[in-house]
C-alpha cells in the first residue's frame, strides 16, 4: 500500500478527470501567487524597519533583517512550487487536447467506416468503367449527329476553293486595277425627238401646207367650207 494510501485510511480513490485536475492546479496557483505578493510586501517591510534603525537600535535591525531573509526562502520555495504546478497544469492541458483530438479522430473513422460498410471497391470501379463507356457512346452520338449527311455532303472542296479564289481575284481586279463594273440595264430611250429630227419634221409640214395652198382642188374645198 503507498504512502497517501495509508494517510487515508488504504481507500482506493477514483481519479479524477483531466478537466478537474486542471481546475485544482489553477486554484492553487492562484493561491501561491497570493501567498507570493504577500510575502514581497512582508519583506518590503522588514526591510524599511532594518534601514531605520540601522543607526538607532542595531538589535531590532538585525531582527528584522533576520525575518526579511526566513521570507526571502519561503517566498524562493513558492517560486519553485509554481513553476512546478504550471509544468504539470500545462501537461494536463496538452493530455486534455490530445484526447479531445484522439476522440474526434476515433468518430470521424468510425463515420468512414460507417459511410464505406456498403462500398465494394470492385463495384466501383465497375460503375466508373461504366460511366467512362457511356460518355464515349454519347460523344459518339454527338460526332454522327453533327456530321452532314444530306446537307453538302456531295460537294467538292477544291471546286469550293477554286471559286473562292476567282471571287478574291475579282475583287482584287476591281480595287486596284479599276476595272469598271458591267451596267446592269440599258439606258432609256429618249422621250423627245432629236434637233436634226425636229428640223426634218417641220420643214416637212411647211412643205405640206406651200403644196397645199399651190392645189387649186384645195383652194375650192377651202372657199366652200367658208
């Protein structure tokens, strides 16, 4: 049986949690801080009593000096026990994260292992094998779908190319040789008669009328019609 076991009573005790042993260590830590500042303030004290009677009362100075240093060790022994309890809360923590984090880790594998139960790796790969042959099925539908079959499929591309070319050349013609374009309709015919025209027609009527005037038929017919 240990030591503790014996001091209280050989019972075994139930060890507490890591959260619960944290709470302890920060309690005590704030104890000895405490403990700590009053102790400084102790020897802050000891000290003022020592420099005033230095010269006065020699004996209630070396009192004073003596107490100030019986603080000094006890104030060096909290010092020690501090640094200790802050190591031990600071394991105490790390352990608490890590078994939080092992915790978690554990869930998340048992949710994958949960999530795989009904997965064959094999069926996987058949599906995926499945899916990469219908996309070519589906690519191939699309290349015969969008390949002209009765829309130009008879047509020649070199005949294409040939008046593709006798078009640029044409155009090429036109810009910089300056070859006038063909007059797409014929010019209108004129409504009015030409000069010359015009003169043969009314000396023709002027004719008329003199040889009309000279016909002695002409002249009775025109005395009777007056």
């Amino acid at each position: 049986m240990s030591f503790f076991g014996k001091m209280f009573g050989g019972k075994k005790e139930v060890a507490p949690t890591t959260g619960e042993a944290i709470q302890k260590l920060r309690e005590t830590e704030n104890m000895l801080i405490k403990k700590q500042e009053f102790l400084e303030a102790k020897i802050e004290d000891e000290l003022n009593i020592a420099r005033k009677n230095a010269s006065k009362n020699k004996r209630v100075a070396l009192q004073a000096l003596k107490k100030k240093k019986r603080l000094e060790k006890q104030l060096q022994q909290i010092d020690g026990t501090l640094s200790t309890i802050e190591m031990q809360r600071e394991a105490l923590e790390s352990a608490n994260t890590n078994t939080a984090v092992l915790t978690t880790m554990k869930n998340a594998a048992d949710a994958l292992k949960s999530a795989h139960q009904n997965m064959d790796v094999d069926k996987v790969h058949d599906m995926m094998d499945d899916i990469a042959e219908q996309q070519d099925v589906a690519r191939e539908i699309s290349d015969a779908i969008s390949n002209p079959v009765a829309f130009g499929a008879d047509l020649d591309d070199e005949d294409l190319e040939r008046e593709l070319d006798e078009l640029e050349q044409e155009n090429f013609d036109k810009e910089i040789i300056g070859i006038p374009e063909p007059t797409p309709t014929l010019p209108e015919a004129p409504t009015e008669d030409l000069p010359e025209k015009a003169k043969e027609k009314k000396k023709a009527t002027t004719t008329n009328a003199v040889d009309d005037d000279d016909d002695p038929v002409m002249k009775q017919l025109i005395s009777w019609s007056n």
